[in-house]
C-alpha cells in the first residue's frame, strides 16, 4: 500500500512523478504530495483525498528544479488527511515512505525526548527526523542512511531527499518492493514499474536489505552495511497499461465484462487444442516430474485470491485425489505449518505483492518445498521468488475489488487440477478431454451469464434497501457464496456473509427475517435437494431469496424472489459462471448507494503491508 516515485533527470518532475502517481494510486488513495526542487528548496504539495486533488492543487504551481519525489498514501498510522500525507519534511530532508516503521513508539519517544517536534501523527515523519538528525554528524545523504538503517524495525521503502544534495536521491527497502529505472539522462525509482514504463524500460529490482544512492543519471547500489553490489539491469517488455474504462462507467464494470477474454487468455498457452489436453507450459520447472510425486498440497492466499483457492482444493482433491490445505496466508505464516518434503505450495495473487502471500512463500522456500505462483503481474515480488509459475494474462487489473483475475485463477486451478491428476494417474484420457472441451466453452458460457447486468441494474435499487444478505452454498459453490459476500461488504458497506449453506441451522438462521436477502448458489447437481430444503427453511423465516441456479428451474422458480438462470454446466466450470451474478448485485448496489466502486473507502489494491 502506498505508491512512491521519485525522479531526477532534465524533464519537469511535477509531470514524471503526477503520471507515475496515476499509475500508483490503486495502492491508496487517502491523500497524496509531491516534493520538487524550485529555487533551492523543496516546495511541498500535499492533498489529502484521492489524487485529483492534488493535481488541481499543482495546475498553477511551477517548479525551477530537476529532483523530486511523489506519494499515495494508504492511511497506516495517523488518519488519512494533509497533516499526515506524505512527503515529510524535517529540516533540509524530505521522503515519501510505504510500509510500516514498527518500533516508532520507542523511537518516537526517543526523539520526543532529544526535542524533536513532529507535525503529523504518522511514523514515517520520525524517518526524515532520524535522517536530518544523522546528516548534522554525516553531511552525506547516503552515509547517513546507512546509520539511520540499522535503527528501523518492520516494512519500508523510502526514498529520501536532502535540499543541500540537489543531484541526489536515496531509496532503501525491506519488504514492500521497490524499483529503479534507469533512463539515458535520467533516474527513477517507483514502486512499480507501470509508474515508469512510460520513461523506461530497463528496470532494476532492489532487494530487501538494499540502497540505491542516485547521483546525477547514474546510481549505486549498496548492501545495508554499505558494501557496492553489483545488480542486474533487466530490459521489461510492458507496454503502458494505460487506465481506460473502453466505454464502461467503471474500470470493475468493465474488467467483470473482460471475463470471458481473461479465462481464454489464461487457459491459451497451456492447452493442446488437437488433443484437447492439458500442458502447462513454461512453467519454469518439468511439471510431470515434479507433480508426479507430489503428496500434498498447500494453497496460500489472500482475499478473494484465497476463495479462488478454496475452489482449487474441490478440484485438486476429487480429481488428483491428493491431500490440499488451502490458508490465509496471514495465518500461515505464523501458524508454525507443517510442510512435508514432496509438497507443491501454491500462491495465489493478483499483485504478487501481498505482504503475508510473500511471506508465506518465503516460508515454504525456506522449507525446501517447491513453490507455483499463480499471479497476474509478472515480474512481481512473488513471482521473482517463485520456482515455477503460471499467468493469470487478464491484462491490468485497475478496480480495487478483484474479479477477472478471480476468474483468470480458477481457469488455471481447472488445469492445474488436470495436470495434477495426469501426472499422478489419477485420470483417463477421455475424462481429460472432457474437462477441457468444458473449460474451452466457459468463456462463451461466461459471455451469456454477462447479460444478468441488466437485471441487478434494474434490482440494485430494491436490493440496496435489505439489512443485510446471507450468501449460502455448497462444495465448489461455497466459496463463491463467500466471495459474494466480500465483494458486497468491501463495495456496498453493507453487512454480508457467506456461509456453507449446511451450516445455517448452526447459527445464521437466526439472522434471517423479510429484511434479509438469501442469495443461494443452487445448481441442478447431486446437492440440489438438500440446497433446496435450505432454502425452504430460510423463506420460511421470512427471507428474501435470491437463487442463482442451472436452466429452467420451476421449483426454485417458484420459492424464489428472483431466479436468475445461468447455462447448464457441472460442477468443473459453474464457479465461473457463478461468480458473475454474484460481481453484478455488488457492483450495482453500490452504484446505486452511489459509493466509489472503482476505489472503495479504506482499501487498496496492493497491499504490501501485512
Ligand atoms: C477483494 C480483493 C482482495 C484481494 C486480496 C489479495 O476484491 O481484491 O481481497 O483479492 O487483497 O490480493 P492479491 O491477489 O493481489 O494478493
């Protein structure tokens, strides 16, 4: 969370760092502020709300000077305001900062004492605190970095600027990730690298533990101790992923309407269409030999990437027939896991940059186990660190609420779980060929599914009125009712939960009144009974159903307040077609609440603080 650039170089640097920030702003978007060189000293623009606001704030601001450095922030410590925005300035240093500082209590404290004031209440002041304090001793920006280091606890990256060192600026990392671009007459460091593809394309990732010193247009990197290092320059082949709603009112609007091209584009590379077979290729690792002794498997994710997960387990676990415990990786990791030697851990993760995703990987790394990134943003930190590795290839994904990188997953577990199953023998011939002529009809069946956004537009102003929705559903379909439930609390603010629908009578039933809407996954399978009782008892109490089912169904038809009809699959593929209906309520109730869908209050699209 939080997006950092800072540039040195002959261009106007309001113009280099605002279309960086652009780029950033799906990390946070509480405020933002730029620092930039006029007349000798940084003049500081800061804004607190999303970044248009700093942009107006900007229109009429000139700049004389070629070094500065750009932030947007998501509110960790100290509430999102311009008070607490960033770039913090203490005396001639000024820095922009996205982690967490973990020991800032004490180190506050400590600096409280010695006399120092602080104008915000957030830890990354007490950064440029310890930095201006180190350079009355070591007049030499990165020397005094190099002492200040060792001081700090937790997640950072910073670059810092220091108004005696016009042609300097300093970057250091430990956690959230941090790039530098090299360009011909100019220098850039970013937090990623859509913030600079529009200026360069020769990237250097920095590693925790290290610092860049840029002087002038050439830079150094250092170990923490301050050792030179030698580091790789690598030639990125991103084009600029330029945000575009393409004629829809929001970028989630429309990334729920990309579906149908994201599961093709994730499913093209690994299927042999003569064959209609499964081979996952350039995975980085021989997947045959690798899977075939496989004994476990771990899938560790965040979010709506760990929902997709959960549905990776139902398939792993019927079709290859090997153990899968699928975690929170915030759990994970501290959880002490177990993790045999012939265990494949897989990550899932939009981003790749998930701070307890990454963690968790390391973990498993550290324990010799084989790790597969499923991620969408190549060359993230979690793919970098991965032995093998397949792409979402859903294209940017720019609404802060995941969807077609959901569905970009699940076309990927579906092969997986047919490769697991090949290589352990698991599956015949003909069962393969089966699964994947249904997987290659999904993006069409998709497609039909899209034409329910009529309907939620139609519903959201009714929907938008219950107290409250109960998601319920069973196997595969659980844990869309769980994804369901998330995309409507993190869009809507309203309270939802998603819940095994066998799971009602222990507890949420006593939720359900007229006031409630049930909103079930009840596809026509060896389930359907049971699912239907469910629903019996649950409008039995008065709650509003809302199913969401297979074809031409009377009996739901007619229990249900809405029916909504989705084509005739099994089980392999439905959750891709479910989770559409479930996208739409969301993404219409909130339009009709008339909350920002694109950038919901309080979240971020990368969150690389755990
Ligand atoms: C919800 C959502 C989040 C992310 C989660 C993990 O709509 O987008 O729950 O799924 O923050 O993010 P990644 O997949 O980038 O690790």
């Amino acid at each position: 969370m939080c997006g950092i650039v800072g540039y040195l170089g002959p261009k106007n640097p309001k113009d280099v760092i605002m279309t960086g920030l652009k780029a950033l702003e799906y990390r946070g978007y509480d405020s933002a502020g730029v620092a930039i060189l006029h007349e000798g000293k940084f003049k500081r623009v800061r804004a607190e709300g999303k970044l248009g606001n700093l942009s107006e704030k900007l229109a009429s601001e000139p700049f004389s000077g070629h070094l500065g450095i750009g932030h947007t922030r998501w509110a960790t410590h100290g509430k999102p305001s311009e008070r607490n925005a960033h770039p913090h300035s203490v005396g001639s240093v000024s820095l922009v900062h996205n982690g967490i500082i973990e020991n800032y209590v004490e180190l506050r404290q400590e600096l409280v004492r010695e006399g120092a004031v602080f104008e915000s209440e957030t830890d990354s002041e007490l950064v440029a605190h310890l930095v201006d304090r180190q350079l009355a001793k070591t007049p030499n920006l990165l020397d005094a970095v190099l002492q200040v280091l060792p001081r700090l606890q937790g997640a950072y990256a910073i670059v810092v600027v220091n108004e005696k060192q016009p042609d300097t600026m300093v970057a250091f990392k430990n956690g959230p990730p941090l790039i530098v671009g090299v360009g011909d007459d100019a220098m850039y460091v970013a937090s990623d690298i859509q913030a600079l593809v529009n200026y360069t394309r020769r990237i250097v990732y920095l590693d925790d533990g290290e610092v860049v010193e840029v002087k002038g247009p050439s830079y150094k990197v250092f170990s923490a101790a301050g050792q030179p290092l030698q580091k790789k320059v690598n030639e990125v082949n991103w084009t600029s992923e330029v945000a575009n709603k393409g004629g829809f009112s929001h970028f989630m609007l429309k990334e729920i309407f990309e579906q149908p091209r994201a599961v093709a584009q994730a499913i093209q590379p690994h299927i042999n269409l003569a064959k209609n077979s499964v081979e996952l290729n350039g995975v980085g690792f021989d997947v045959n030999d690798v899977f075939r002794d496989i004994e476990r498997v771990f899938v560790v994710a965040c979010g709506t990437s760990y929902y997709a997960g959960l549905i990776g387990e139902y398939m792993i676990e019927r079709l290859a027939r090997v153990p899968v415990e699928v975690d929170i990786a915030s759990e994970f990791r501290y959880r002490h896991p177990v993790l045999p030697k012939n265990s494949l851990f897989i990550s899932i993760s939009q981003s790749g940059e998930t701070a307890d995703t990454l963690a968790a990987v390391r973990l498993a790394k550290q324990a010799g186990v084989k790790v597969l990134s499923i991620c969408n943003v190549r060359s993230s930190s979690i793919d970098r660190e991965a032995d093998g590795h397949l792409y979402m290839n859903a294209g940017a994904e720019v609404g802060v609420a995941s969807t077609k990188a959901f569905s970009a997953t699940l076309a990927l577990l579906n092969l997986l779980s047919l490769a697991l199953a090949k290589a352990q023998g698991q599956s015949t011939i003909e069962e393969e060929q089966k699964l994947v002529r249904q997987l290659l009809a999904a993006p069409s069946q998709i497609e039909i599914c899209l034409n329910l956004d009529k309907f939620f537009k139609e519903a959201a102003d009714k929907l938008k009125n219950y107290r409250g929705f109960l998601y319920l559903g069973r196997g595969v379909h659980y844990p869309i009712a769980l994804e369901g439930a998330l995309k409507l609390k993190e869009l809507a603010y309203m309270h939802a939960e998603g819940y095994a629908a066998g799971e009602m009578k222990h507890g949420p039933l006593a939720l359900i009144d007229k006031d409630m809407a049930v909103v079930m996954m009840v596809p026509h399978d060896e389930l359907f009974e049971k699912s239907l009782s469910n629903l019996e008892e649950a409008k039995a109490r008065g709650g509003q159903i809302i199913s969401i089912g297979t074809g031409h169904n009377p009996r739901l038809e007619e229990i249900s307040e809405h029916y909504l009809s989705l084509p005739e699959v099994d089980w392999f593929t439905l959750p891709l077609l479910e989770v559409v209906p479930v996208q739409l309520l969301a993404f219409h109730v909130a339009s009709s609440l008339g909350h920002d869908v694109d950038q919901p209050r309080n979240l971020a699209k990368s969150v690389t603080v755990e």
